[in-house]
C-alpha cells in the first residue's frame, strides 16, 4: 500500500478560471511487470464545490476525476495496468479544475490523501 498526501500551501488563495485547471503535485512510481496501480481511497478538501479534484497515470489512460469539492471516497480505479514486460515508471498527478462559469479561489489550506496499491494482474 501506498499513501500520498499533500496541501495546495503558499500564503495567498490561487485564483482560478473559468475551466481552468492547475497541476498541484506529481510524484514518480514504478509499476512493476504484470502488476497494476489502483486508487483505493481518496480524501480530498478544497476551498469550493466547484473544483473538480483529478488523480491521474501519466503517460496513460488512468484517470480520475471526483466533483463537489470535498469526499472520502473509495473509487477502487486502476490507473495503470502494466502488460509490458518491464517496470514502468509513471507521474501520478494530482490536479484541480474549477468547473464553475466564473473565477474562483483555491485556499491554501486545500488538501487530499490518496491510498493507493500495486497489484497483481489477474
């Protein structure tokens, strides 16, 4: 299992635009052969519930995304499925877009927990 953690910080709310998106954080993990990465949890609070919170695999199709600001979910959402025949290495981004028609701010004291786990492909 593993966790990530983190918070938008700084000393001033981030304005955001209308469908504007801004990348938040992005760490490196390797994906073994023959393993998968999945979200299991995900605990996120952000300052309005416009923002759209997103987790994804990058390079990848594994995406994402949950709406209304806050949640404690449990998506369970593979993110990389990994059939190459050698470890992958993948960004995992974390992002936030604001869904509303006009500006809104991103407090700094924004933030969200990911759980997440490599498991054997079946």
């Amino acid at each position: 299992m593993l966790q990530l953690s983190g918070i938008v910080g700084g000393n001033a709310p981030i304005r955001l635009g209308p469908k504007q998106r801004r990348d938040l954080q992005t760490i490196v993990i390797d994906v073994p052969n023959g393993k998968k990465l999945i979200l299991k949890r995900l605990n996120f609070l952000l300052s309005n519930d416009a923002f759209v919170f997103i987790v994804e695999a990058l390079p990848g199709t594994g995406v994402f995304r949950a709406k209304g600001g806050s949640g404690d979910l449990r998506p369970n959402k593979v993110l990389f499925n990994n059939k190459t025949g050698d470890t992958v290495r993948i960004f995992l981004n974390i992002a936030v877009l604001n869904s509303a028609k006009n500006t809104r701010n991103l407090d700094p004291q924004s933030t969200w927990l990911l759980k997440l786990a490599r498991c054997s492909i079946k």
